[in-house]
C-alpha cells in the first residue's frame, strides 16, 4: 500500500521497516477503499507512523483509550514535546479508529449503577406503556444522570428517600436548571419510581412525594429569529463551499419544514420521493411517517448536496459527515451546524440551535394567517396545547389593541 501513496524508495522504506506495517497497510487500503481521499490517506500514513514509534513502549496493541492518549499525546520519556492540541486529538482519533479496526482497542463499557432495573424500565415503557423513542430516550438520559450520582452512596434502590430527590434537584439548581428542566427531571424520576414500586424494589410511596415547580401556561415566548434574520441567514452562505452546500439542504429542512434534529438526523434517501415531488418525515412523536410537498427550493438544495458533496457510503441516511469515516450526522452534528450558523448573524436569539429555526417557522406560518390545527399538523405536534404558544406572536393584532384609544381616564 505505501507504494500506492509514495514515490520516494526512501519513504516507502522507512513506512515498511516501521513496526505493525502490514497492519497499518492494511488499514490505509481500506480507508482508501471506503472512499477517502488519497491526501487523507498520505496524512494517515503520516500519524501512524508517528503513532506506533510512541507505541513501541507498549508490550502490543490491546489498549485502552487512556493508554494510548498516553503514549501518543502526552510528553514522554525521550523528552519529545506535545504536539500542537489540534494536532493531538487528530492523532489521538486515528490511532483510536485503527486499532478499533484491529480489533484491540480495549474499549470500557459506561457503568450505569442499577443498569439492569433502568433497562427493564425501557423496555417496559416501549412494550407495554407504547412511548415514543425520543421519549424513551429523554427519560433514559434524566434516569441515568440520577442513578450516576446515587450510586456511589452505595445504597439500595429500597432506600431511595424524597431526601435524596431533593437533594439531587439542588445540585441542578446550582447548575441553573430552569424550572422545565427541574419538571423534566422530576417526571422521569416519578415513572421510573413508579414502575419500581409496581415491581417492589422501590419505596411505595416515592412517586407521590415527588412534586413538579409550577409551570405556568404558555409563559414563554417563541425563542426564533424573525423570518428577515433565517433570509439573512441563507443570503450568507456560499453556494460553492462544500459545508455551506450540506448546511444550506439542513437549514430549508428545519427552517420550512419545522423539523425536529431527530426528524432530520434520521431522513433516509428512500424518504425523498422525486416521482411525485414529496418528502416522507419520520415524526419523532407519532407512530406514522408524514408527508409532504417537496417544495422546489428545498428538493434543489438537497439534490446539490446529493450530488456535489455527500460522499458515496453504505449508509442509507440523507446526511452524512464530511470528513472519514462517512457516518450519519448526528443530532448534535446538526445542532453545531444550525448553531454556528446563526451565532455567526449576532441574532439575539435565546436559542441558537434547530429548534429555533422551527419556532421561527411557526411564527411565519401564523404571521400568513394559518389556524393553530393547520400550524401544528405542519409541526407534527400530537394537540394544540403545544401550538398555543405560538399565538402570542401575532404582532399585528397586539399593535392594533396597543393603538386603541381608550380616551381620558379620570
């Protein structure tokens, strides 16, 4: 393989009489077959070999991650200096990546105290309560944080005490939960109690004791910029820079769609039916697909991004990420993207991720006069109680109340 990427007899000689070569070969041809870019693939020769001259301290390569950050990143006894941090987390992820295509990346497990009871619960609340994955997964996510912190108190689930949910509430306090992520919490904690109580390894009486701030309706305001802003937003893109061609197919999705991060991470290429010009989104909070009009601004974006920047892959979702190994985009990949995006505008937004971009959908849908049903089954929301909020951004009707002339008060 290092004849492939190098023309000089005296490279290819001190790549070949470097330890593990037929295993750092082996990987390159596969990187090079899944479709990374030759220059990619010079510059992962490169860190290998850097990588396993700072491995030849270990007696072989069944490391963990610690180890080799280690032996990789960290100064070590030949008095060498640390590369650039840049640098470090580059040959930190590469050598991560191809170990664990060897197979010897000794990889530990998150230890989750009372894993067992928190993965009965899951499957209890998909199987027999019927509850949507996102929300599977919200729950999951409050439970486990809860159970991290009361585990090393080393007591069982029996002795749970309203005590120690409150005092775990607290310490969310000091890290400035507002009172709906406080409600969140609280929620998750009393259905993951109360199916424990159903099964006897949780206090009875728990779950009643267990009591949400107060939450006033509709309190908040919608949190997205005004619709001149997301305008502005895509005015700035570059329409022949690679990463502003992918951003600008996510931001229509989110911006006139109203798509949730979710519904868009999970988008697949069979969702996108060009036949009949319509777009199937997989809705977090419903059991079925919804469709849609692909609006031609929107298809053209995407089809760009098909054809000029995604990258061929095995996977079958519509955005990946850009640079080897081509995976899915994550929700948090889409969150970094929408975020630099609008922090880069300055917007006083109270949120700068996805989410905003749908609450500034809704406020155009409402501005153009649209019903709160019509304006929530765009949204995919499951009632109206979620839409209401929206009705408060009627600007137009609260000037005409503010301009009416109530005369002389005496």
């Amino acid at each position: 393989m290092f004849d492939q990427l190098y023309k000089s007899s005296q490279t290819i000689a001190r790549h070949q009489a470097a330890p593990y070569a037929q295993e750092r070969s082996r990987y390159l041809e596969y990187c090079r077959q899944r479709g990374d870019a030759l220059s990619t693939v010079i510059t992962k020769a490169s860190d290998l070999l850097w990588i396993v001259r700072r491995l030849s301290v270990c007696a072989d390569l069944h490391l963990t991650v610690e180890q080799v950050r280690a032996a990789v990143v960290e100064r070590g006894d030949d008095g060498a200096c640390r590369p650039h941090p840049d640098t470090r987390k580059r040959l930190l992820d590469t050598a991560r990546s191809w170990l664990r295509y060897l197979g010897s990346l000794r990889e530990q497990a998150e230890q989750i105290p009372f894993q067992s009871r928190l993965d009965e619960y899951c499957r209890w609340a998909e199987h027999e309560r019927g509850l949507s994955e996102a929300t599977i997964y919200s729950f999951r996510q409050r439970i486990k944080q809860f159970l991290q912190w009361y585990g090393p108190r080393e007591r069982p689930l029996s002795d749970v005490q309203i005590t120690d949910c409150e005092a775990y509430l607290a310490v969310g306090g000091a890290h400035r939960w507002c009172r709906v992520s406080v409600r969140n919490v609280v929620d998750a904690l009393r259905a993951f109690f109360l199916y424990g109580a159903a099964q006897g390894w949780s206090p009875p009486r728990l779950p009643q004791a267990l009591h949400r701030p107060r939450i006033y309706a509709q309190e908040s305001l919608p949190a997205g910029p005004p619709w001149g802003d997301v305008q502005r937003l895509f005015a700035q893109l570059d329409p022949n820079r690679p990463q502003d061609i992918r951003a600008r197919a996510i931001l229509m999705l989110f911006a006139v769609y109203g798509l949730r991060a979710s519904e868009v991470a999970k988008l697949r290429l069979e969702d996108l039916d060009w036949a009949h010009d319509q777009l199937r989104v997989p809705r977090a909070k419903r059991r079925e697909p919804q469709i849609y009009p692909l609006v031609p601004s929107v298809g053209n974006a995407i089809v760009r991004y098909l054809q000029a920047v995604r990258h061929p892959s095995a996977h079958r979702e519509v955005f990946l990420t850009r640079i080897s190994p081509y995976r899915p985009l994550s929700t948090g990949g889409l969150f970094n993207i929408v975020s630099a995006k609008l922090q880069s505008l300055q917007l006083p937004c109270a949120h700068h991720g996805p989410h905003a971009l749908r609450h500034a959908c809704a406020c155009r849908l409402v501005a153009e006069g649209l019903s709160l049903k019509e304006v929530g089954d765009h949204l995919g929301h499951r009632s109206t109680s979620a839409t209401r909020v929206y009705a408060k951004v009627d600007l137009v009707g609260l000037r005409e109340v503010a301009a009416f002339d109530l005369g002389e008060l005496s």
